[in-house]
C-alpha cells in the first residue's frame, strides 16, 4: 500500500538533461560543470557558466539566449536515471504527474516545448502542471498532505515540505531509489 496520494515529479534536472542543454549552449562540458558548480557551493548554476567561462551573465542572459535557441526545450535529452524513476514509480501503482517551473522570459515557449517533449519522451503521463511564468502559482502551491514532490532543488523541497506536503530531494547522478520506495 503506497503513503502517498500522488506524486509530482519535476522536469528538468530529473526527467530532462537541462545541464546538457545549458552547456551544450555556452560549450561547456557538463562534468567540468558539475564538478564547478560543486566547488562554488551554490544550486543555481549561472556562477558555475560566468567562472569556466570568464563571463558576467545574469540568469536574465540565460533564459534570453535560451529564447533564442529554436527548440531549446524540446531538445533535452532524456536522463537515463529519470527514465529508471518514472519506470518504478509506475510499477509501484503510484498516480503521477509532471509538474514543472517555466522562466517568466519565453515561458510560451517552453510550455509550448515542454508539452511537446513530454508527448514524445512520457506519452503516458497524462497530468502535466506549470508552476511560474505568468501563472504566478509557484510551484509548492500544489503541496499538501499526502502529495509527494521529487525535484532536484533544495529550495523547491524545503517549501513542499513546509507548505506541508511531501519532497524528496532527487540527484540525477546519484539517485536514491530507497527513498522512492518509501512513497
Ligand atoms: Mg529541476
């Protein structure tokens, strides 16, 4: 018998190779990327770009060239580990849902290429949520007691669980499947 009533799984950084994308713009290799962005010590990853690269962009520059980028989103490569999760996650009976933030700047856009992802890579999953944008609901707006959220950002987990739902924090190079199991 599952704890939980559903749960949201988040896009990128656990379905979606959203790094990959953002390095492959700024040619930056993804595990020089991972290894800065580790040693800077901060989630977000535009400090990680501005120092391999010797830039000054802001997260504004970011989101503008990935506007930019024709079919940025729709391009993601799916990640191996977050297949594996949708995989387990379905054998276990769980009901589940993609809920994903898109930017304020080109949010059209990736509604537009997220859905189309989605239809492509996770046909099956039928219930699909935008937080953001101007939605303006945020993401943990959706929280609530046996709601479940798995997102690979601190912040996103510490505001589920505080608006009282759920959040298990998900690495993509280093997923944790014990702790799925106990949804
Ligand atoms: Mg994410």
């Amino acid at each position: 018998m599952n704890k939980t009533e559903f749960i949201w799984v988040d896009m990128d950084g656990v379905i979606a190779n959203f790094i990959g994308g953002m390095c492959s713009l700024y040619n930056i290799d993804e595990t020089e990327f991972r290894q800065k962005r580790k040693e800077i010590g901060k989630w977000d990853g535009i400090n990680a770009i501005n120092k391999i690269n010797k830039s000054d962009m802001s997260y504004d520059d970011l989101m503008n060239d990935i506007c930019k980028t024709p079919d940025f989103w729709f391009d993601l490569e799916p990640l191996e580990s977050g297949k594996e999760l949708i995989n387990n996650l379905i054998r276990n009976n769980h009901d589940i849902g993609v809920l994903t933030t898109v930017p304020e700047i080109g949010s059209k856009k990736a509604r537009i290429e997220k859905r189309i992802w989605l239809a492509k890579h996770y046909p099956k999953i039928g219930r699909i949520e935008f937080a953001g944008g101007e939605n303006n609901i945020k993401k943990h707006g959706y929280a609530r007691a046996g709601i479940a959220l798995i997102d690979d950002k601190p912040d996103n987990i510490v505001n589920w669980i505080n608006a009282g739902g759920t959040g298990i924090i998900w690495d993509s190079v280093a997923p944790n499947f014990s702790k799925i199991g106990e949804l």
